[in-house]
C-alpha cells in the first residue's frame, strides 16, 4: 500500500472526511481508507485528489510502503 | 449491501430489487398453483419453471448493473468482495453438504435453496468484510 499526505492535506484545509469525501463524489468510508493506507486509489481517482488539493500526485502519495 | 449512507447508485439497486421481490414470491405461487392445477408437462413445465425464476434473474442482473453503475471505486471493490466471499461461501457449503449426502445419508438439499444460502454467505461476509477498512 502508498503513503499519502491526505490527513494533513485536509486539516489544512481544514475539511473533514464527508467534506473531501463530498467534493470527490464518493463515500466517507472511501476517503477513510484510502486516507489509513488500506485502499489504494486508481489513477483517475489519484489525478481528482490533485487537482482538489492543487499539488502533483507525488506530494499526495509517495512509494514508501505503508505498513 | 450498503455500508453506509447509500449513493444514487446504490439507491438504484435498492429500488431495483425492491421491484423483483414481490415478484418472485408472486411468481412463485403462481407457477406452483399452475402446476398442481393443469399438471403441465414437458416444454409447458419448463417454461413455467423458467418463469417461476425470471425475477431472481432480474434480481442477478440489478446487481451486475449496480457493479456497472458504482462510480465509486473503493464501494464497488468491497461490494465485490461481497459476492465473491459469499460465491466462496457457497461453493465450499455446497461441497461439503455433496459429500455428507453421498458419505453420510444427509438429507438431500433443493437446488432452489442455493440461492438464499448464497446472500446469507454474502450477508455473513459483509461486516467480516467492513471491519478490515474500519
């Protein structure tokens, strides 16, 4: 599984889960686990999370293994 | 099959398998009253069986849709995850249950109870399921 930023990313924004999980179209329990590293998105998906939070994907989501 | 609130997808399957409901029990005594009544045999029995199972067919087809439909990804993963825990389910309760009926006198099971086993495996397997992405 990724690592991803998007904990931080949305307490700067200062967004909860159902906000970025209303501006992505999809479900609260789909930002979760992506969020805790237990779902890795598609690429579409991966591409809507950048451009929502204006960064390359590579800031969002690193190699590092999430363990 | 919904985990949390559903979406505009899952709403969809809901109202559709609402509809095939009734329709499978009416369905059902029909095709049973037709039967005992007119004593149909052959191509007449079988079409009349084929009826009886027209609306678990369309109760197939609306979740094959809704897995069309779901445009969020990580809810179509886990729905699958679903049907295929409950396809797994199946296959290993119906195995077992082969050899207890050949080995072990079990009394014989209905084909038509596979079905209802099958969503029990699926419903059994979805907060197992929910509980890794908690």
């Amino acid at each position: 599984m990724m690592k991803n930023r998007l904990k931080v990313l949305r307490a700067e924004r200062d967004w909860s889960q159902a906000d970025l999980a209303e501006r992505l179209e999809v479900s609260r329990q789909s930002v979760n686990a992506i969020e805790t590293g237990k779902f890795d998105p598609s690429l579409p998906l991966a591409f809507r999370l950048a451009r929502l939070f204006e960064l390359p994907i590579e800031q969002i989501f690193s190699e590092e293994e999430l363990r | 099959m919904q985990a949390c609130s559903p979406n505009a997808a899952q709403r969809r399957l809901s109202r559709r398998i609402a509809l095939t409901i009734p329709f499978s029990v009416l369905l059902a005594f029909v095709a049973a009253a037709a039967i005992h009544l007119w004593k149909f045999q052959g191509i007449a029995s079988w079409s009349v069986a084929v009826l009886a199972a027209l609306p678990i067919l369309a109760f197939i087809a609306a979740v094959f849709a809704y897995l069309a439909e779901e445009k969020d990804e990580f809810q179509r993963m886990l729905h699958v995850q679903y049907l295929l825990a409950g396809t797994g389910g199946l296959l290993a309760a119906m195995t077992i249950w082969g050899y207890l009926e050949d080995f072990a006198h079990a009394p014989h099971l209905h084909a038509i109870w596979i079905y209802p086993i099958y969503w029990l495996f699926v419903a059994i397997s979805m907060p197992v399921i929910n509980a890794r992405y908690r």
